[in-house]
C-alpha cells in the first residue's frame, strides 16, 4: 500500500491540535516537568485492519520533532487485540498532549479500513466496493486512503472527477435524455453515470446513452433485470441499503459495482489505546 504523501495530512493535524491543545494542556503542564521523558505504545484492543498510523505519529511529532519511533505494523496489516502497533520516546509532554488527536485519527482510520476490508471478502472478488462522497467535512482524503488500505475502490473524490447525474439534476434538467445530452456536449470523453430507482427510469437511462446505471434502492431481483436489460449497453452500480448481509446476492446478480456510503459514514472507531510510561527508551526511527 503506498503511505500517503504527508503533504496530504499535515495542515489537518495541524488543526486538529490547535483544536485540542489551544493555548496549552492545563493538566499536564500542571503536574508533568518540562524536562521529563516518556515511551508510548499503541495497543490495539479488537481485531482491526491498521489505517492511519502515520498520521497519528504526525501528531505526536507535531509536538516533539525529536520524537523516536519504531513500527511493528503497518497500514493495511491485519492486527489482533492485543498487538502493539508502534512504540514512541519523547517529551512526556508531547505525548501526553498529542494523545487524543493521535487516537482520534487511528481509531478513526482503522475502523473504515477495517469495514472496508469486511465488505471486500464478502464481495470475494465478483463486485468491486467503491466508496462514496459520504465522508467528513475535510477528512476526506484521509478517509478515502482508509478505504483503500482495506482492500476497497474510491469512486468520485468531489464533484470535479466525474459525471453522476441523480434525481435532481433529472428535474432541472427536464428529463433524463436531455441531462444526459447536455453532459454528452459538454464532457464528450467523460463516462456518464445515471440514477435509476425504477425499471422505467432503467430504461430511460439506457435509451439516453448512459455508460453507467445506477441502481438505486431496487430489491435484488431488479437489480438482476436491471443487469439484463444493460448488458452489452452499459455498466451497472448498484447502491442503497447494502449490508453485508445483502452484498453476496447483490454480487450475484452479475453488477459491476457497489457503492457503499457505510463505510466512511458508519465505520465504528477501533478500540486502541496509547500507554505511556515515565522511562526513555531509544527505538529506531
């Protein structure tokens, strides 16, 4: 997997900090000398799919640009409760004040990673998972990449990179054919990806030349006629209300793809703690 530039995440550490700390740790500043050293661990508490470390440590070194790490994982490794993903050895102060925002961040990470992860074994290879624009408000590149590390497809990064055209868009536009007519002029090597909540509205699509049907909220059986009445015309997603329960006949049905809002927006957070003993170590950087 190909660590993300630092470039990319550095500014959102930065303020999520400024956001923590503020003015300075009341607590530690209070009770901890200046000079004091610490080592910290991350200890995972639930099996996961490791995302984020990087970023984490980013924020401990943002801290203390001396900090010392050593890796025992890396993003995308399967991790068990129990395994220490890294260790650190710096200012007890640092690590103490960038506790937070670098647990946020991990547990954050690792959790869409993991549900990622989840949804590709259960597609066992006969759909792709995409993701979706669902993510946090200037998170998400980092959710995006978290998605990646477990094995899963980012689809459009923001409404620049491709051409999905919904119900709204439908309406404004008078019709599906004339949407789509207006996109064809305007973006002519674009592929042109149309909604579709019924069959009728399928056939719209289809009829206006679109290069991808979205198959929105239709049982399994539509989304199989919906794959049949494409076939040879245009490919087929399919999204809303895909659980993993549902994603195995949903890949049966012979879709090309699955886009899942769940997994940046519903990830649960992994349990992973940050120990911190009063003793310097020296790991390797």
């Amino acid at each position: 997997m190909t660590p993300l530039d630092p470039a990319a995440y550095r500014d959102i550490v930065r303020r999520a900090l400024t956001e923590d700390v503020g003015s300075g740790d009341l607590t530690t500043e209070a009770i901890v000398d200046p000079g004091t050293r610490a080592a910290g661990a991350f200890l995972v508490k639930a099996d996961c799919v490791l995302a984020g470390l990087d970023v984490a440590i980013e924020a401990l070194r943002q801290l203390d640009r001396h900090l010392a790490v050593t890796r025992q994982r890396q993003d995308s490794d399967r991790c068990v409760s129990g395994d220490v993903v890294a260790e650190v050895a710096g200012s007890a102060r640092a690590l103490l004040a960038g506790e937070r925002t670098a647990l946020n961040f991990l547990q954050r990470l690792s959790g869409i990673a993991t549900m990622s992860r989840q949804f590709v074994d259960a597609a066992a290879g006969r759909i792709v998972v995409l993701d979706t624009r669902k993510t946090t408000p200037t998170l998400r590149v980092l959710e995006k990449y978290a998605v990646a590390v477990g094995g899963a497809t980012n689809h459009r990064v923001g409404l620049f990179d491709a051409i999905l055209i919904k119900e709204n868009h439908i309406r404004l536009a008078g019709g599906v054919r004339a949407a789509v007519a207006l996109a064809r002029t305007r973006h002519r090597r674009t592929p042109i990806e149309v909604e579709a909540q019924s069959l009728a509205e399928v056939d719209d699509a289809l009829d206006a030349g679109a290069d991808i049907v979205l198959a929105d909220n239709l049982s399994v059986d539509l989304i199989a006629e919906t794959v049949r009445r494409a076939r040879g015309r245009a490919r087929v997603e399919v999204s809303g209300g895909v659980t993993l329960e549902r994603l195995p006949a949903i890949a049966a049905t012979g879709a090309d793809f699955v886009s899942v809002g769940a997994l940046t927006h519903s990830a649960p957070a992994i349990d992973i703690s940050f120990e911190i003993e009063p003793r310097s170590v020296r790991p390797s950087a």
